[in-house]
C-alpha cells in the first residue's frame, strides 16, 4: 500500500520522494511526461550535453547534497555564486531519479484529488483512481487549480491566478576564436537572462557555450528560425552545436508581485491535513538572479513538504 503519492516528477516531485524514502514511508510517484525532471532537461549534441531548460542555479546547497547524489566534482562556475552541471541539469535529474526505489507511474494525467473518509482519492484522466491516506502535489498552479477544486475550492481563485510566459531556451557552443571577449547578449523585455561558460568539460576545447532564455510569441518557436535571429542579431557566426526548448507558461510571473509572498503564505494555511502543494511556483522569494533556479529553497521545501503530510 502506498502512504502517500506524489503528483509530479519535476525537481521538487523528485526531491520529495527521495526525502520519504529517507524516512522510510512507502510513496508512489504519478507523473504526466515520458521523462522525469520538468524543464530540467538535457540533450546531446556532437558530443555536448545542452540543456533545454534552466541551465544554471545558485550554488548554494550544501556539499553533502552533491555528494549523496554523487555530483560533488560536477558542478562547473558560471560566475560568483551560480553554477551549472558537466553534463547539464539533466544530470541532477538522472542523479536524483536513481536513488529512488519507489513506484512511479508515468504518461499519467492527474484530473482530480478529493476525500475519501479517511484516505485522498487521486483520479486519473484514465479514469484509474489511487488512495492513499496522504497526497503531495508537486505540480505548478495552473494544474493544480484543476486537481483540487473539489477539497481546496477556497484556494482556487489565487491557483487560478497566476500569470505565466512562454520561454524559450538556446544553447549555442562556438569556436573561442569566432567570439570577441567582451560579447554579451543584452537584456530587454525579450532577453530574460544569458551566461556563457567556458569550461572544457561542458563546453568542449577551445568553444565556448552561450545559455540563453528569451521571451516569444507562441507561435514564433521555429528551433532553426530562434538560432538563426539571435546569430543575426549579435552578428555570431554559425554555432558548431545548438539546442532549442520550447517551455509553453513555464515562466511564473507572479512570483515577482509584491504581495506574493503573502498569498502563498496565507495558500498553505488554507490546505487541509495530509495534504501538501511544493513547487517553484510556490516560493516565497524569487531568484536574484533572473532565470537562475533556487535549488535550495525547492529542496528545503519539498522536504516541509513531506514532514507537513507525515505529521497529521
């Protein structure tokens, strides 16, 4: 049987089931992808891991988290206090995922969560429904708003409220010498964040890797028309190897009005006992640097998480 189920994969799914494995509580872990980790995710291209998603996060965990996962050598500076992988986020992920024992069901839509006596029945869009006497949902707002309006239907209006942006992230690795020492893409309204790194290991010999994050319309996603603009644009020449993700509302833009922290406060006081909702989505403070992942404050609240549904 299972304690409790989790309800996404994503980093802060991940880190949830890796902290009740710790404390020994049986889980399942339901998530809607193929893959595991979100938009952390990594791909291979001429020999270079590229990432997809976020490329870079504030380096700020403690040295025994690296080393349970086995990555303590892999984190590379993208400048003070921000680091990035060897092998791309992708390999946190694949670190993570691992180290878990437990259950999962993938390619598995969730449509509802609602009580049962004294166990939360999870319905599949399958039409499979799951109990168990504790749920995590470690999805983001907008899904579930969806989930939880049957149990939470007084947190729906501020879950239903959150505003987000299409991303797109670039990687784009070119020779060291085609590109001047002082070049750096500028930021606007369109250009949320870029750094570069210059390690061998990530970037291969004698190149360079630039990770860039920029707003577009939905419709304007084309991978090869996105290289093609941006080359133009910084006057770069041909990359020797690029990756393009698409993330549809993967930006979370509420985080950064001022009252967020309040109503996210003032969300988890309305959620009922052996419930919990973790996700970036959820923080109480946003990034300093724009684009950057908050690794620690998503571990250190996916791990509440788990000791919020196990103590009621």
């Amino acid at each position: 049987m299972h304690e409790v189920i989790v309800i996404g994969g994503g980093f802060s799914g991940l880190a949830a089931c890796l902290e009740l494995e710790r404390r020994g509580v049986p889980y399942l872990l339901v998530e809607v992808k193929r893959a595991l980790g979100g938009s952390l995710r990594s791909q291979q291209v001429n020999g270079l891991w590229l990432d997809q998603g976020a490329g870079a996060f504030l380096d700020t965990l403690p040295n025994d988290f690296w080393d349970e996962l086995g990555l303590a050598d892999q984190r590379i500076s993208v400048r003070e206090g921000v680091a990035t992988l060897r092998c791309g986020m992708g390999q946190l992920i694949e670190a993570m995922a691992k180290r878990l024992r437990g259950p999962r069901l993938m390619q598995t839509a969730v449509s509802s969560v609602g009580a049962l006596a004294d166990q939360w029945g999870v319905c599949m869009e399958n039409g499979v429904m799951i109990a168990a006497p504790r749920v995590i949902v470690a999805a983001p707002a907008r899904y579930a708003a969806r989930m939880l309006v049957n149990p939470l239907p007084e947190a729906i209006p501020t879950l239903a409220d959150f505003l987000y942006s299409d991303i797109v992230y670039v990687s784009l690795v070119f020779a060291r010498d085609q590109i001047n020492e002082r070049l750096h893409f500028f930021r606007d309204v369109a250009y949320v964040y870029a750094f570069r790194v210059e390690d061998p290991a990530r970037a291969g010999a004698g190149q360079v890797l630039f990770h860039v994050a920029l707003r577009f319309h939905p419709q304007a996603h084309d991978p090869q028309a996105i290289v093609d603009y941006l080359t133009e644009t910084v006057e770069l020449p041909p990359p020797v190897a690029w990756s393009v993700g698409h993330w549809p509302e993967s930006d979370p833009l509420s985080v950064f009005h001022d009252d967020h922290s309040e109503r996210m406060a003032a969300l988890m006081r309305l959620l009922p006992r052996r419930l919990a909702l973790v996700n970036s989505d959820y923080t109480l403070e946003h990034s300093p640097h724009s684009g950057i992942v908050r690794l620690d404050e998503r571990w250190s609240a996916a791990q509440e998480a788990a000791a919020k549904v196990l103590a009621e």
